[in-house]
C-alpha cells in the first residue's frame, strides 16, 4: 500500500490488525525503528480497543511472549530469534526499505513453505516511498498489487493535513563537484564539500528573515554540516540542537519532547524526524 506521508499510515495498518484479530489471525508487523513500537502500540490500545496484553514485541528491552496474537518486531531483532508461528498476515512497515532486509525473504518462506503463491499468510507492504534505487530491485518480487493512498494535495483538500508553503533557492550549490555512489545517491564526502559553512549562513539569513519564530526541524547532510549550522543558529540568537543515532535512546527522547514541549525552537536531523509528519505549532 503507497500511502504519502501523513496519509495515516499507522492508523490504517492498526484498522486492518484489530479486524484480523477479530477473525483469530494472529498478525506480525516489522518496523526497522524502535520509536515505530511505541506508535503502534499506542494506536493500537486508545484507538481500536486491541489489549495491551495482546501485544508482543521481539525488540531489545522488551520480554517477547510469543502467545500473543499481535507481535511487533524489529526487523534488526528477529533475524537472530524465535519466529512467531501460525502467523496469518504479516505487516512490513517502510517496505522500501524493511522488504529488503534478507530476513524477510526468510519469514515469507517460513509462512509459505517456501511457495509464496500458496501462502495462506497475507503479507502487506507499506510504504510512502514505493521505488528503489537499484534499477534490478522492485517491489513486483514480493508484493502482487499495489493500492494507493489519497495524495497529499487530495488529504489537504479533506482538511487531514495543512497546506504547505515551499520557499526555494536555486544557485547555491555547485553540482559539478558532487559525486555519485554505486547506489545512486550523492556520496558523503561530496555533500560536504558543498554543504558548508557559507551554504549554511543563506540558511541562517533565510530563516531570520522569513520564520525567525517558527518550530523548525532541519534535515541535514551530514554530521559535518549539522554541527555547523546549530552553532550558526545558536550565535543567531536561535536556541538549536543537534540528534544523531550515536545519542543514547533517552536523550533523543527528551530531544523530541522538547521540541514538542517549545523548549528547543530549532533540531537538526540527519536523515528523519521520528517517522511522525505533524509537528504541531
């Protein structure tokens, strides 16, 4: 299922596990991010009446009970235990990516038997990034349809998400001296080079002029660059941090909270929030 950012992915994923637990399936969702549990977790108990004892999840910290009919997995965790058995609909969340972990190849010949076709395990894909950088990979190999979400511009118009500003400038990176990896993408050491501390000063120059008060999260390059332009927001005037995955689980937390809370006017990020569109103003 494509579904863009913000279409409610979590929510409709939730909607689906509580009406096969209504039909004695026992279901098994894979996330590739801890905070993806919690979110579920949550959705799951207030919006759709799912037990707490229900759930089970396979992830560091937490006791796995296999019994229950609901199991939330890391897709990093499970490679290297148990698999949940008699499983009848398996749920991989940001299949972009999580379908491509050789673990889940191994779950579906698991539910199968080896014979994807004949599976009586449903398997669902979900995902606001339906394509792969790899020409040779695709999701045809797992998945047999794809059902599309509204867009963002049809969610607008429904009043489920706020219309969208874009501010752009053209001109401020020379391209010529970024290079491409063997994935398609810009290699790190390239982005360096032209994110640096003048690119960083138009985004300060921008920011002051345009939403100097605003809640902001800036999605960085690098670490390089991030440092950098948090200490340019801070000598602004402009309270901003940096999170990074080598931070403690507890102290991205309380990053989040303060953001949330308006303690921490500006975070900078280096690849994405929290799996979480809204931030509320």
């Amino acid at each position: 299922m494509y579904a863009p950012t913000g279409a409610g992915k979590t929510h409709i994923s939730s909607k689906i596990i509580a009406d096969c637990l209504s039909k004695n399936r026992r279901i098994l969702f894979l996330v590739h991010r801890t905070k993806l549990i919690e979110q579920t977790i949550s959705t799951l108990v207030k919006s759709y009446g799912v037990k707490l004892e229900q759930i089970g999840v396979i992830a560091p910290n937490y006791k796995p009970d296999y019994k229950c009919p609901v199991q939330i997995s890391m897709v990093q965790t499970i490679q290297n235990r148990q698999y949940p058995e008699d499983i009848g609909l398996l749920i991989v969340d940001e299949a972009h990516t999580t379908a491509y972990f050789s673990v889940f190849e191994k779950l579906l010949n698991h539910y199968s038997g080896g014979i994807w076709t004949q599976s009586k395990c449903f398997v669902l894909g979900l995902s606001a990034s339906p394509w792969r950088t790899k020409k040779r990979e695709g999701f045809c190999r797992f998945f047999q349809a794809m059902v599309r979400a509204p867009y963002p511009e049809e969610l607008i118009k429904q009043g489920h998400l706020c219309s969208a500003r874009h501010f752009g400038w053209g001109g401020l990176i020379d391209y010529s001296k970024l290079d491409v990896g063997a994935a398609g993408d810009f290699t790190q050491n390239s982005l360096e080079v032209v994110c640096n501390s003048e690119y960083n000063k138009v985004i300060i120059d921008k920011f002051l002029e345009l939403c100097p008060t605003r809640k902001t999260i800036a999605f960085c390059a690098g670490v390089k660059q991030s440092m950098d332009l948090a200490e340019q927001f801070n000598s602004a005037g402009i309270k901003a941090s940096v999170v990074t995955g080598a931070y403690l689980y507890c102290v991205r937390a309380l990053m989040r909270l303060a953001v949330m809370l308006q303690l921490l006017p500006v975070l900078l990020n280096l690849e994405h929030y929290w799996c979480r569109c809204v931030v509320e103003h």
